[in-house]
C-alpha cells in the first residue's frame, strides 16, 4: 500500500483525521482537492517491486525481462496476434515487415530469413548439379531442401559431420549444430544476458567467441576439439589466414572472401557463420537500431468513437503551431580547455592581465577551489496542508522564509526565498541550502576545542538555525508570523545535514509572555511549549533596549523591517538587514521591480511575481494556459442524462494515450458527491484526453468501483455533445469476464 492512500500527501497527518464528516464539513474541499491529485501523486512517486511490461513489447522478438517470460515461444505461437503491418514469424513474434530477408535473424527460429535461404539452396544446386540435395545428414557442406533448408555443422561429429535442420529445430532451446549457432536468438551470451547473437559457444565450457575473430590465434576454445572441426582448414594454411581471408573445405584459399556476400566456395562454407553488421570491427549491440526503432514506435489507432453523435474538432496537423519558446540568445564556447578545468567545481573567469580568477560555490574555497568547505547542509520543505492557509487564498500573499545560521547570539550567514502559498500549497517542493563555518582562526580554535571536550559536545550547541517567516501584501509593511529554531548538534563534523519539514499552524498566545517592551513574543512552530523574545523593527542590543539611528532614520524603504544585526558575521554585519516588502529587492529595498508591468498576460490572465526576481506567474482564466496565457485549451463540454443508478460518490478520470507504449495516463480526475449535469474540462494540450470515465461508488465501503465510458475520441481537439451512465457503456470488472 502507498504512504499517501493513508497520509496526507505522504506527511504524518493521517486523512482519517481529515474534518470532512457529519459534524465537521470545514475541510472537505482540501479531501476532494487531494483525491483528484492522488492518482497522479502515486504515479509519480511510487515503486514498483517487480518490473512491468507493455503490452506490446510481448512476443517482439526482444529480451524484455531477465527471465525472458516476454518472449515464450509457445505462449506466442499459440495465442498472439500480430498487428496488420507486422510479419508473423513461425514462433508467434511479431517483426517489422522491412526486416524480412535482411541477412539477420530477428524471429528466433530465422524464419523471417526463410527465403534467402531458399535461394541459397537454388543456387547452390544450380552451381553443383552432380550432387542430391539430402534431408538429415551428408558426408559435405552446403546442399539442403526446402524441408529442412538450415545448413550448419553438427554439435555430434563422430556420427555426421554436417546437418540440415527444419524451423522446428531453430530456436527451439536445444542446440544441434556446432557452436549453437541455431539458437543464436534464444540463448544467453557466456557473460551477461543477452542473446548469444553473433558468437560461437564451445560445447565444453561457458566460453564465447565472436564470429569474426574466431580461429585466429588465441581466439580459440580452450579445448581445441570443440571448434577444430571448423578451424583445422583456416590453421593449416600460412598464405591464407587474415582476418578476412578463407580457406574453403577443398583447400581453395579465397581472399578477402569471408563474409563478404558472395558464395565463393563451392558449397558457400564461406558465408557461414557471418556477421553482417556495417561495422563489423566495432562492438554494437546486437538488432540495436531494430530496438530502438520498436521502443520508440508511434502506433496509430483505428478505433470507434463515442458518443457517435458529438461535435467534435479534428486536430489538423498543419495548422499546429509549436509551443516551444525561440531562444534569441547565443552563447558562445570557450576557445579554452584550461579554464573549464582549472576551478574545480567553480566557475573561472580571466582577468585583465590573463590570469585566472575563481568563484567558488559555498562548498569549496581556496585559489582554485580546491578545498572543501565545513559546511551546514540545511534541507527542508514548507509544508502548507494544515496550516493557517486555506485553499481559497488571496493570490497576492507572498511568504519570505528567512534563514539564519547563528553562533551563539551572532548571525554567521543569512538566506531568503520567497514563497507563494496560492500557487504552491499542495506541491512538495523541497529546498536546500549551504551555510559554511567560519575559517577564522578563532572560530577554528573553538571547534577544534569542542571536538576533544565530549562534555562540551553533548551539553552546549552554540550553532543553531533559524527559520523566520514574514507575510507580505500589496501596500503593507512585512509582518512576521513564524519561527522555527534548530540546534545544530553535530557542528564539530565537516559536514552536517538538518532535514525538517515545517508547518505552519494555527498561532497560539505566548504562554508565559516574559518579552520586554520592544520585544515580540513569537512561539516556536517546532516546540508550542517554548517561545522565543525577537527584537521588533529597528531594535537590537541587549533586551532590544537600542534603537539603531540608522534603522530609524529610513535606511530601508517604507514597509520593510528593519533588523540592525541580521546581516551577518561573515558579511561585515556593518549594516542593517532589511527585510524587503512586495516588489521591492535591494540590500536597502530601494529598488521597485514588477515585472508584470513590462509583462503581461494574455486572454485576460492575472499577472503576480514569483519566487525569484526574474520569474513573474500567470494565472489563467479556465480556458487558457501557458507561462503567458497565450494557448487555448482543449475542451471537452459533456451534458450528462439518464443515471438511474446510485451512488455515493463520482471521481470523474481523463486519460491520454500513450502511443509509444500503448497505456493509460490520468490527465486529470474530479472528485464530485453529485453527478453533474455538465460535465466541462480544458486540457493544457493541443487535442483533448482521448478516454473519460466515469468512477461511480454506490457506498463508502464500496471496493471496487463502478466504471462508465463517457467519451472516446482520438485526435480531436474539442468535444461537444451528450452522454450517458447506463448499462450499455458500463464497464465490467475483469472478474466478470467469462474466460
């Protein structure tokens, strides 16, 4: 089962304690809000413990599993049905027309070869008149019939040297001829689990040789008896033994005649065990560009619609236009190796007399960047589920989190981001930060005493970490409205990692308010039994008793807060913090920058800043979407009519179609208690969800649900029309199937 079928959004709040009941009805809008997201969440999180295959990729000639079930012979031959511009091999699988004749085995029993094999014989006995072509065994290479049209040398010399084998003995997991050679498609290689292919196997041990290598010196099995029956002609001749030469079964030397297309020896031994790849000397996969060619295979579709009677838009392919942005902009590389490499991890830049100047990220320093930072690593995630926020949030409040990493009462570093509770509610987003310690030999000093004093280690934390968050509005001053306050316990380690998620719940009144007058009390949000006195704006020195003059006479712009000592130790903390309203930025916030209004949204979209200062966020009227508004939705518009059935509740589902792999994806799914009557959703996609169910549960303990095909359509780009729940496009459950 997965974590978020029980937990909110995989958090440790229970959906039991969700208050959506016959007492309490304040937070189902949240419930109905998480089952219409939950299929996608579990889509997008979960773990499969055994490995799923499309349908498709069965009997397709390819290893799919480890085991190899995708590809049983006689489940293929016994019950699959290949598509109408697929050839049907003798084993069942399913190839591509084009690779009929191709000089490659790509059905396991070669019989997608079948016909060059037949015109091998033809030719053959055309070129040698005097000799009968035999069915089982003959004391030469080369002549077989079209009964048993597979020439090779036999695995049981001491009976007959040659054998002729029908496609029953292809591929059929028991090997016949020397080298299994004729279960080149259902063997596993010596030494991983591909196929055999295009390698020689010595009967005697797990040794694999590839065909164009084999018999030259030291590319043989190491029991020479295994491959000397088709070695010995190539090992006694001196003039003929390069990698292309050969020496037929008469002693005939032909040069550069292995393998190269033309039968050459008088029973075509020549073109015997080849390897016909384009490149040859180079190690491919084996059938790679088959493959690839099969995995990523648009399939088209020649299915019904329904409702028959709709209005429905086709998609046009020519009057599509791209989505993608153009990018006016060209970088050019640099002409120097020298500077990509000569700073590490950070970034080099030449100065003016051409030497190298390095910018470190915070987890490296030194001239090159060549030393490693000790290094706080802080990882945490806001999260908004039960928090003083509702869904229904003014779009315009902006979060600023603050961070603050402390030495005792100093600020050592600072960092901010900005957070938008109306757009990010319900995602899990996860931030990550880096403060660095101090390498000020007396910071180093303290911890290097702190490292030998255990006493010291278990009992004082002098680091610690602070979270503080302030709600900003259009046209009002910041106002701080949470805390949250670590320890770092581990400060003496090169590296340490603090991972929480913070909530923001309901405030509760200090308990006990001991804060002085120009303090503020705040609560800690990770421990409601402690509160912590925070200076109020402009206020810093011991109990906030000072008031900075430069705080006070306007060092930062009107509706910021002003903090004396946030700007940290590591900075100078030579001048005050501030903490910027809406659409201000700057170290004083003097700086006013919307880009909504060098920007706008289009169709009536509504323009707010986003978390960083060069992103701005549209939000859309229903039927537009895009980072501007600027795409018209795919729509669907279905009246829905006679649903005599009952019900408890409606998840209504839209699946797009997966044409590469032929599956199922949910698009989206509403969650209803009644059945509409209109039933309207627009698709942030060129053509509307191909699939729409309804999941009709006549009880709460209902298990499974009731599904009602509403609408089927492919390549459309909107759909209007009428549609209906009742027996007749009632899906059933697979249980119901009669077998």
């Amino acid at each position: 089962m997965f974590k978020f079928d029980e937990f909110w959004f995989g958090t440790n709040r229970r959906l039991s304690t969700v208050h959506c009941n016959a007492r309490r009805t304040d937070e189902c809008s949240l419930l109905r809000q998480y089952i219409e997201q939950s299929w996608s969440l579990i889509n997008n999180h979960e773990i499969h413990s055994h490995q799923v295959l499309p349908f498709h990729s069965y009997c397709d000639s390819f290893w799919n599993s480890d085991s190899r079930r995708d590809e049983n012979i006689s489940q293929c031959r016994q019950s699959w049905v290949c598509a109408s511009d697929q050839w049907k091999c003798r084993t069942g699988q399913c190839i591509e027309q084009s690779w009929l004749s191709d000089l490659e085995w790509d059905c396991a029993d070669g019989s997608d070869e079948e016909e060059l094999l037949y015109e091998k014989i033809k030719y053959l006995e055309e070129r040698n008149p005097s000799f009968g072509s035999i069915v089982e065994s003959q004391s030469r290479f080369g002549i077989c019939n079209k009964t048993h049209p597979f020439a090779c040398l036999s695995l049981r010399t001491s009976s007959n040297h040659y054998k002729c084998l029908d496609f029953t003995q292809l591929g059929d997991d028991r090997i016949d001829c020397l080298g299994a050679i004729d279960e080149r498609n259902t063997l596993k290689h010596c030494n991983h689990t591909s196929m055999l292919e295009y390698n020689f196997k010595c009967p005697s041990n797990n040794i694999c040789i590839r065909y164009l290598w084999h018999c030259l010196p030291g590319y043989r099995c190491p029991n020479q008896t295994d491959d000397e029956q088709w070695c010995f002609h190539r090992s006694s001749s001196s003039s003929c033994n390069t990698l292309l030469d050969f020496v037929c079964f008469d002693g005939k030397c032909i040069k550069w005649g292995k393998c190269n297309r033309k039968l050459d020896c008088s029973f075509g031994e020549d073109e015997y065990m080849c390897d016909y790849r384009s490149s040859s000397t180079s190690i491919i996969a084996y059938r790679q560009d088959k493959e690839i060619h099969v995995n990523n295979k648009i399939h088209s579709l020649q299915l019904f619609h329904f409702p028959k009677k709709a209005n429905i838009t086709q998609f046009n392919v020519d009057s599509n236009t791209s989505n993608q942005l153009v990018d006016h902009y060209s970088y050019k590389k640099s002409s120097s190796s020298i500077l990509a490499y000569r700073c590490n991890r950070g970034l080099g830049i030449f100065s003016s007399n051409n030497s190298i100047i390095c910018f470190c990220p915070p987890q490296y320093y030194g001239t090159y960047c060549q030393y490693h930072s000790d290094r706080l690593l802080v990882l945490f995630h806001l999260d908004l589920s039960q928090s003083i926020y509702s869904v229904q949030i003014h779009p315009e409040i902006l979060l600023k989190v603050l961070l603050l990493f402390f030495f005792e009462n100093q600020v050592l570093m600072t960092n901010e981001f900005q957070f938008q509770p109306a757009l990010e509610m319900n995602k899990i987003n996860k931030k990550t930060f880096h403060f660095v310690y101090s390498r000020s030999s007396k910071f180093r000093e303290e911890r290097m005493k702190r490292f030998f004093n255990r006493s010291s280690v278990l009992h004082s934390h002098p680091y610690s970490i602070r979270i503080e968050i302030y709600e900003n509005h259009r046209d009002k001053q910041v106002s701080l409205i949470a805390v949250w306050k670590y320890p770092v316990e581990f400060d003496y380690l090169p590296v340490f990692r603090l991972a929480e998620v913070l909530r923001l719940t309901k405030p509760n009144p200090c308990l006990t308010n001991s804060c002085h007058q120009n303090e503020q009390c705040q609560p800690l949000s990770n421990d409601n039994s402690k509160y912590i006195c925070l200076c109020k704006n402009n206020f810093t020195g011991p109990n906030c008793s000072i008031e900075d003059s430069r705080c006070k006479t306007g060092f930062c712009a009107t509706q910021a807060l002003c903090k004396p000592d946030y700007q940290s130790l590591l900075r100078g903390n030579h001048a005050p913090y501030c903490i910027c309203p809406f659409n201000r930025y700057g170290d004083r916030c003097d700086i006013e920058h919307d880009l909504c209004q060098s920007h706008s949204c289009f169709n009536g979209g509504t323009c707010l800043p986003g978390s960083t200062l060069d992103q701005l966020v549209c939000l859309c009227q229903d039927d537009f979407y895009g980072s501007h508004c600027q795409y018209k939705k795919a729509t669907i518009r279905l009246f829905l009519y006679d649903h005599p059935v009952t019900y408890s509740a409606l998840v209504l589902q839209y699946f797009v179609i997966d044409y590469r792999l032929l599956r199922l994806i949910l698009a989206h799914q509403q969650a209803n208690i009644m059945v509409p009557s209109l039933i309207k959703y627009g698709h942030e996609g060129t053509i509307v969800p191909e699939l729409v169910l309804a999941k009709l549960y006549s009880s709460y303990q209902q298990i499974p649900s009731n599904f009602y095909l509403l609408s089927f359509h492919i390549n459309v780009t909107s759909i209007e029309g009428t549609t209906m729940m009742t027996q007749q496009n009632r899906c059933p459950s697979i249980s119901q199937l009669s077998v």
